[in-house]
C-alpha cells in the first residue's frame, strides 16, 4: 500500500509538535539526576527542543510565503528507515540490564546489519552468506568495543546473565 505523503503537507508542523513535545518529556524525565550523570543528555535533549523550535518558525515562514512544506515520504520508507530500527534500539535499551552491553550490542549490530540490507536492496536477504557476513561483522565491532572499552579505557559497562 503506497502513500504519497505520509503527513499529508503538514508535516513540518507535525514533526515539529513531536520534537517538542517528546524532547520537552526527556527533559522533564532528567529533572532529579546528578549533573554529572545528566550534563550530555541534557545537552542533546536541550539542541533537540531547540531545532523543534526552528523547525515549527521555519514551517510558518514556508507557510506564509506559499512555500510546500509536504514531502512524499512513503510509509514503507518511514516503517524501515525510522520505526523499526528505532523500536529495535528501544527494545535493547531495556535488554542492557538482564542481557549485558556486549550481547545487546551483538545483537543491535546483527539485527541492524541484516535491515540495512532491506532498506539499499529492497528485500531482506537471509542468505547463509549474509548471515556469516553479519554475524562476522557483529563479533568484529563486538570485540572491538571490548577491546576499548574494558581493556583500554577500564569503563564498567552493565553486566549481563553471562556475567560481561
């Protein structure tokens, strides 16, 4: 099922409301924790209400000028490029306690390979070639960030059921 415009011309405004109201709840959600702990978060977060901002003056300037602010961005486009992956880094996210930093980022490495493969080609390829290439690639980025992490730097990362 194709959809031209996935926002159907409003979609800067949209998109702006969410921004804000998403990156408004984050900060909000960082009211409390140690500065130390929050400064890069609530960095990232601040830039992020601040381009809503930009983003909704941007979008009533284009309006007032007769400017189109719609864009044909298919469903299809927004379900494999944005949703998905995002869901799935959520979904880790909340694995990074019971599983451990090095299995979840196994995992999110594997999975993510294995969509990107979906969003250049078009199809999802589960070729036992492309399987070893990123279960390959996976183990490598793995080890490497065990490398850096634990054994250069020191840095505790959580701890899964494994124990590392």
């Amino acid at each position: 099922m194709k959809i031209n415009s996935f926002l159907k011309g409003n979609d800067y405004f949209l998109l702006s409301i969410v921004v804000i109201l998403s990156s408004s709840g984050l900060l909000l959600s960082l009211i409390g924790v140690k500065w130390e702990g929050a400064m890069f978060p609530v960095v990232i977060v601040s830039f992020m209400l601040l381009m809503g901002f930009l983003m909704l003056v941007d979008g009533f300037k284009k309006k007032r000028k007769g400017i189109a602010t719609s864009s044909n961005f298919p469903i299809e486009d927004f379900l494999t490029g944005v949703l998905v992956p995002g869901t799935i880094l959520l979904i880790a996210c909340f694995l990074l306690q019971p599983l451990g930093y090095y299995i979840v980022s196994f995992l999110l490495v594997f999975i993510l390979l294995g969509l990107q493969d979906r969003v250049t080609n078009g199809k999802l390829d589960i070729s036992p070639k492309r399987i070893k290439l990123c279960f390959s690639f996976s183990l490598g980025v793995t080890l490497f960030m065990y490398f850096v992490f634990r054994i250069l730097i020191g840095l505790p990362t959580p701890r899964g059921i494994l124990g590392f």
